[in-house]
C-alpha cells in the first residue's frame, strides 16, 4: 500500500513540475452540476460476523435489485483552486447471493452511500488545452448490510469507513481541430490508511460540451474498497462496484 501511494504521489510531482503553460490563466467562477446514471455491477465478498458470502451480480442484476439509487457530480473553480464532489446512493435488495459452505438461500439488502469530496490546484499541460486537477481529499462509505440466511437467522452489519484519497482529473481535447468542446476527463484515485487498507477509483470517461452551459458525460467508472475489521472483530469487506455512466448538467 505504502509503495503505491508512494509512487502515485511521485507522478504528481512530476505532473507539477513538468507541465507547461500553453492555455490562458483562468480567472473568475466556473461551476459544473450533473446528476449521473450509474448502471454499477457489484463484485466481491463480505464477511460478517464470521460468516463469508461471495457475489457477483452484473449491472442488470444490480438494477433489477434495486429499490433507488442516484449520483451526482459537482465542480467549483475560482482561478485555478479546485472543489470537487461526487455522490452516490444505491439500495439494493436480492436473494442471489451464494453462501460459501451453505446450501440455504440468501436474502442480502444494503443501502449503500459514497461521499467524495477533494479540493485542489489546476496546472496546465504539455500541450495547448491540456490540463491536470491535482487534488487530496476524503471518501466517505456508509454501508449498512442485512444477511437473512434461510434456516439459520438473520445477521446485520454496518460500514462507517472514512479514508485520504489522491485525486487526479486529466482534461485532455480529443481532435480540437475537427470537435469542439469534446475532451477525455477521466477521474483516478487512490488512498487508503484510515478505515481501509485501500480504496481507488478507475473512472474514464468523455465530456461533451453541447453549448457554453450544457455538457454531457459518458464512461466507465470502477470504485474498489479492501476492509478488515479490528482484530476482535471477524468482519471484512472486499468489493468492487463497476458500470456505465451517463449523466448531462449545467456548466456556468
């Protein structure tokens, strides 16, 4: 763990140093708000009092499983000084999960939120349009699960992780000459060290700016947490949730 962080934090040095400025300064407010679709799959396993359970159920599992769910990206600027924040909400609830050593049916349901939030300075890139968010924040995971194990009672167990992240968000023009206001925006992050042993975040996606206040998003976005509970406790939790994104919102 110690040794990726290490080395993430290296490339943001070499991001900073190594940039040079092509596009003019920004100066003033800008703002971006989106609400997203998230069609998520979840893989993993979660342990809860000593009893283990494997699943991985696809993103149509996932919808068919779920009772709501929403998302929402915002961005605030002011000159280069960044504030980013990233919601997400999902309740789920299925009978599909396999029992490791148990034949009985498995009724699961969570209700599942994450908190991002991250705050940074925008430099510019290596080329004309290019730039790099750089920022440090928090992911903040509230999960509560309930396991009703057929034949054998009902076990219940919430997650309350709080954990650093190093957030990095490329702004890179996808053919500026023939498209305008297309660019790859992707979101990558990793952390860990509080509540978790790692947390990370693999989210490509394309912005597409249809006039100067409407843009659209579309990609693929990848949150993984590993969790071990304290030593008195026998609770872990290794999951992996990973879907479509689409999402249009207002820019000004």
């Amino acid at each position: 763990m110690k040794k990726i962080m290490g080395s993430f934090l290296i490339a943001l040095l070499l991001l900073t140093f190594g940039a040079t400025s092509f596009a003019a300064e920004p100066k003033g407010w800008k703002f971006e708000l989106m609400p997203y679709l998230w069609y998520v799959g979840v893989e993993g396993d979660v342990t809860v009092n000593g009893e283990e359970y494997d699943f991985d159920r696809s993103a149509s599992d996932v919808f068919d499983a779920a009772e709501f769910a929403g998302s929402f990206l915002g961005v605030i600027q002011y000159n280069r000084f960044l504030f980013w924040h990233q919601f997400d909400y999902m309740s789920l609830s299925t009978d599909e999960l396999d029992a490791k050593d148990q034949p009985a049916r498995v009724d699961f349901d969570s209700d599942v939120m994450i908190n991002e939030t991250a705050v940074g300075y925008q430099i510019d890139g290596f080329y004309e349009g290019q730039t790099f968010d750089l920022m440090v924040g928090v992911r903040i995971l509230n999960m509560e699960n309930d396991l009703d194990v057929h034949g054998f009672g009902k076990r219940s167990k919430s997650y309350d992780l709080v954990d650093p992240m190093f957030v990095v968000r490329p702004c890179i023009p996808i053919l500026p000459s023939m498209i305008k206001g297309l660019v790859f925006n992707p979101t990558l992050a990793i952390g860990g060290g509080g509540d978790s042993e790692l947390v990370y975040e693999l989210f490509p996606q394309i912005q597409y700016k249809f006039t100067d206040t409407i843009a659209m998003r579309l990609g693929y976005r990848t949150v993984g947490y590993k969790f071990e509970g304290d030593n008195n406790e026998d609770n872990e939790l290794n999951v992996r949730f990973s879907g479509l994104t689409v999402g249009v919102g207002v820019l000004f």
